[in-house]
C-alpha cells in the first residue's frame, strides 16, 4: 500500500530561515491539534466504534489525516 522514496514530492530552495515560521508548521503537523494528533484519535478511537461501517469511516479518515505527513 505504501511506497518508500527518498525524495521530496516538490524540490524546495530555502532562501531566508524564519525559525518563528518553522514553529508554525511544526504544531501544525505535531502539535495537538495538528495533524498526527488527529490521526491518532480517529484511529484509537476506532476501536470503541460499535459498528464495523463506523470502524471503517474512522480508519478512512484516520489514514487520511496521515498522508500529509508522508510527504514531509
């Protein structure tokens, strides 16, 4: 299901640093309310679901919260 290359998706040139920036980004993808903070609930949360079509919307969106951080 998954494919592993070591390259970047989209080349970047990083011209200026701006660590107040890199901040930003990093809480967004770590941070609580980012995105593996999210992945996280819908895939634990997955687990207490009573049906098997809640079980499996759940994994969807889960796995789906989990593709940005693939890219990165």
């Amino acid at each position: 299901m998954w494919t592993y290359e070591k390259k970047l998706q989209y080349p970047i040139n990083i011209k200026n640093q701006s660590p107040a920036l890199a901040r930003v980004i990093i809480s967004q993808l770590g941070g609580p309310n980012g995105e593996m903070g999210a992945a996280a609930r819908y895939l634990n949360q997955r687990y207490a679901a009573p049906y098997s079509q809640v079980k499996a919307i759940l994994t969807d969106i889960g796995t789906e919260e989990l593709a940005p951080l693939c890219y990165m």
